[in-house]
C-alpha cells in the first residue's frame, strides 16, 4: 500500500494481517496522524466501555495465534473482528493500548 502525503511524498507499508477460522484479515483503522500513533477503531465503531468489549462487541473465539477475538453486537464475523488493547509483543497488533478492527482481507 502506498500513501502520500500533504507535501508530496510517498511511504510503503505492508499490510498488517492476522487469520481468523482460515481467513486472513487486515488490520483497519480510524485516520492515523503521524508516525508513532496506535491504530484505533475506524469511526463508525464506538469503543467498548468493558473489558469484555460491551457493549459493542461480544466474544466470538480465538485467532489461529491464540488471541480472543471479537464481533459486533449485531454482525458476525464475516464484518470484521474487534481485538482488544494490550496483546503480546509477538502479536501483530503487539502491545496497542487501543482497541482495533480487522476487516476480512480481499
């Protein structure tokens, strides 16, 4: 993926992906302003006030690494799933205080 900037120049980034019930997802997330700043939930997601992920989310298993994921309250998991803040350093959205949202990659 390439993005530009308001000066012109282009960066590179590599998709960040996880799988899901042998399907690989990517990592979504609200504008992010500069280098440095955690993904976050896109905008039309309100953050869950539980850790539980309530009233937004419900639990819906785990990931092929082991971490608990998550999908909205009146969707299923073919939407997108919810992980929440703080999962190991290996993972790949390793050690974000945020929540964030992962979309079925295509």
């Amino acid at each position: 993926m390439f993005v530009e900037d308001d000066a012109g120049a282009l960066y590179a980034f590599d998709a960040v992906v996880r799988t899901f019930r042998g399907v690989t997802y990517q990592q979504q997330s609200s504008s992010i302003p500069g280098f440095g700043v955690w993904p976050s939930l896109p905008s039309q997601i309100s953050a869950p006030t539980s850790p539980d992920g309530s009233p937004t989310f419900v639990e819906v298993g785990q990931d092929d690494a082991g971490v608990k994921m998550y999908r909205l309250v009146a969707s299923d998991a073919s939407s997108g799933i919810g992980i929440a803040p703080g999962t190991s350093a290996g993972d790949p959205a390793g050690g974000n205080p945020n929540w964030t949202w992962w979309t079925p990659r295509r």
